[in-house]
C-alpha cells in the first residue's frame, strides 16, 4: 500500500472521529500566517471531498439492468449479450488494504509524541497564566514602596543588600 493511500485512510480515520467534530475551524490559530490559513483551508477541502466520497461509494453499486438497455434501440443486442454473460459469470474479489506495520508504528509514535507534547503545553500554559494573574494582581505603580517589592521578590532584596554589604553600588551598571 502507497504512503499516499495510507495517509488517506489514517486521515479519514481521524476527521471522522469525535475529536475531529470538536475542531475549531474558525479559531484564530488557522489564520495566524497566510501560509498556515492556505495549508488549512486546503486540508477542509480535502477532508470534505473525502466524506463527500465516502459518502458516495459507502454502498454497493446498483446492479447493471441489461433488460433495458436489450430494450433500447442499440444495434450491437450481441455485444449487450456479451457483456452481460460477461458480467454474471465474473466476481471481482473485494479489495483489502493493510497498513505497513513499520509505517503504522511510525505514525503511532508520532501521535504519542505529539500528545505528550500536548500535555506538555497545556501544563505550560496553566503555569503562565496562573503566573500572569499572579503578576496582574501585583502590578506596582507609583504608590508601590521598595518595601513593597521586597516583599513580592525577596531574591531582589537579598541581592540589593549583598551588593550594599559588600559595596559594590554600581555591579549592574558598567
């Protein structure tokens, strides 16, 4: 089987499982750069064209009627015959496809990789904001005193009063 068609099969897979309903297409992340907005609104289309045909081809087609086509005014009736002796006496067998145990186990570390990346970021995030509200809540102006910075970073207290012991009044300056 073709990287191509697994790729396919893989990415049908995916779209139409649950998670691919909780897609936000509308999210502002898909229009961050053209290139990014291009390359997404390419893989919509696919993704929609492969429903569209998986729609289409999920039953099996319609048996030929040959008894309408006998009656229709077509001077070739023994090519019809043909085809139709032709078309009874032959079963094509289904067509199976399997995925590349090597490719499979691939693609699965990739996905483990990415949603351990996931949670990863996700960590990060909570840490940021919880460290930007943090920040929010202790934003100094022009009442604030050195006291009151020291008692938001007592590491910069610490460092003042080492360089005033130690007299070192311009360290961070030359």
């Amino acid at each position: 089987m073709s990287s191509k068609a697994v790729f396919n099969s893989t990415s049908r897979r995916l779209m139409s499982s649950a998670a691919a309903n909780k897609l936000d297409w509308a999210s502002p992340m898909w229009k961050a750069s053209p290139e990014l907005a291009a390359k997404a609104n390419a893989f919509r289309s696919w993704v929609n064209s492969v429903d569209t045909l998986a729609a289409k081809y999920s039953a099996d087609p319609a048996p030929v009627d040959f008894k309408s086509e006998k009656a229709a005014a077509i001077r070739a009736q023994d090519l019809i015959s043909n085809l139709e002796s032709f078309y009874k006496s032959t079963s094509l067998p289904a067509e199976k496809s399997e995925w590349d145990p090597a490719d499979k186990a691939a693609k699965e570390a990739l996905i483990a990789q990415a949603e351990q990346d996931q949670e990863e970021t996700k960590a990060l995030i909570a840490e940021l904001e919880a460290l930007a509200a943090e920040r929010i809540a202790n934003r100094t102006d022009r009442k604030t005193s050195v006291k009151d910075i020291y008692k938001l970073y007592p590491e910069i207290e610490k460092e003042v009063e080492t360089e005033i012991d130690d007299r070192k009044w311009f360290k961070d300056t030359m």
